[in-house]
C-alpha cells in the first residue's frame, strides 16, 4: 500500500525537499547558528494513501483460484479501513466485513458464489449502488479468468463507468503469468484498453510482486 500511493495531498507536511520553506522550523533552527538560516526547513504536499476495491470472480470457472484471490481480500480489508472486497457470480454480494472478522465464517454467498459470471452486470451493480467508494485515490483490482456469459459491450461499458472514476483499474488473472498465455476471450479483449495492468495472480509471489506491475500515476 505505502507503493501504491496516489496523487498528492492538499495540506503540506515537512519533507527533505519541497517548493515552500517552512519558516516556523527554519527560524527554530537557525536559533542554533546565531540566527543564521544555515538549515533551510522544507514543506510538500505528502502522496495521499490508496483505497482499495477487490472484486473477486466466484464462478465455477474460477473454482480453483478464487480461494487464494479471497485470502488476498481478507488480507488487504484487514490491513487498512479503506479497501472494500466483493465476490460476484451472476449476483454480487459486499463481503468486507465478514472478510475483515477472522473469527466469522464466510458463509452461504447464494448467486454471488459458484454459478456463470455476468462480470459487467456485477461491476455496473457495485458501481451504482458504491459509487462513492471510486476516488482518484482508488485502486480497483478484478480477480477474474474473464470467462464471461453475459455481453461484451455491458462489460465494455460498466470497466468505463469505473475507470471514469477510479485512479486505476488491475486484473488479477490466474493464467496470465502461463507461458503463450493470451487474452483471447471478448471479455478480456474488451478490457484490456482501460487496464492499468493485467497481472497474474496464481502464487503467493504473484500477489507479493503485485505493487511492482503497477505504475503510480502522478497528480
């Protein structure tokens, strides 16, 4: 999360170099050197912490991979308030909190959980009923193999719903790190555009190098 930060902050925190002097601290010094300003103290807008929206692809497709994609929600909602994490199947359903209650089962998911996937109904449903959890701030990451049932052009659109909204939006795809690996399903073709990065998320080295295939936009 520290490298994933976004753009800058509006207030301004003491830093080893910026465009403003912090006169406060400057004066402080100088206080040391006779009165002399030998220290020039410094002050820049610090980059603003992420939030983070995981949307994991519980399908049967995905049977095989979805597990490790739900540990790596459960882990990121417990490291920090501002990640949400859903799991969607044909419905979606808002799995944060009993993701972030180690103690609490994970229990029945109904529709969201082991039938087709409608990946762009799922993220045009989580668009409109969370749209303030997308800021310029937000990272969304979809867990998906892209085996889609629905139509390519709801998929098209809700993915610029959300990237009209989002800083940044990664695809987790279990068989992307495959050697001849290829997006060749409409649905990855149709996402691919509006991708900040497609990552493979088959391993726990997956998920640890996952900061490093993401570029940090400025602003």
């Amino acid at each position: 999360m520290r490298r994933v930060r976004r753009g800058r902050a509006l207030r301004r925190m003491p830093a080893r170099t910026g465009s403003r002097i912090d006169i406060r601290r400057t004066l402080r010094e100088s206080l040391q050197t006779g009165g002399d300003p030998v220290l020039v103290r410094r002050l820049a807008p610090p980059r603003r912490n992420p939030g983070f929206v995981a949307i994991v692809d519980g399908s049967r497709s995905m049977a095989p991979h979805a597990g490790a994609m739900l540990q790596f929600a459960r882990a990121l909602v417990r490291r920090t308030r501002r990640a949400r994490a859903f799991a969607f199947s044909t419905s979606v359903r808002d799995v944060t909190e009993q993701l972030r209650d180690a103690s609490r089962p994970l229990g029945k998911l109904g529709t969201a959980w082991g039938g087709g996937t409608r990946i762009g109904s799922a993220l045009a449903a989580i668009v409109a009923a969370y749209g303030s959890l997308f800021t310029r701030d937000t990272v969304v990451l979809i867990a998906s193999d892209g085996l889609d049932v629905g139509d390519a052009a709801a998929l098209d659109a809700a993915l610029r719903a959300v990237r009209a909204r989002a800083g940044a939006i990664v695809w987790l795809h279990p068989h992307a790190g495959t050697p001849g690996f290829r997006a060749a399903t409409a649905g990855m073709r149709a996402a691919l555009p509006l991708l900040r990065a497609l990552v493979p998320a088959s391993s726990a080295d997956d998920f640890l190098r996952l900061t490093e295939r993401i570029s940090t936009p400025h602003g």
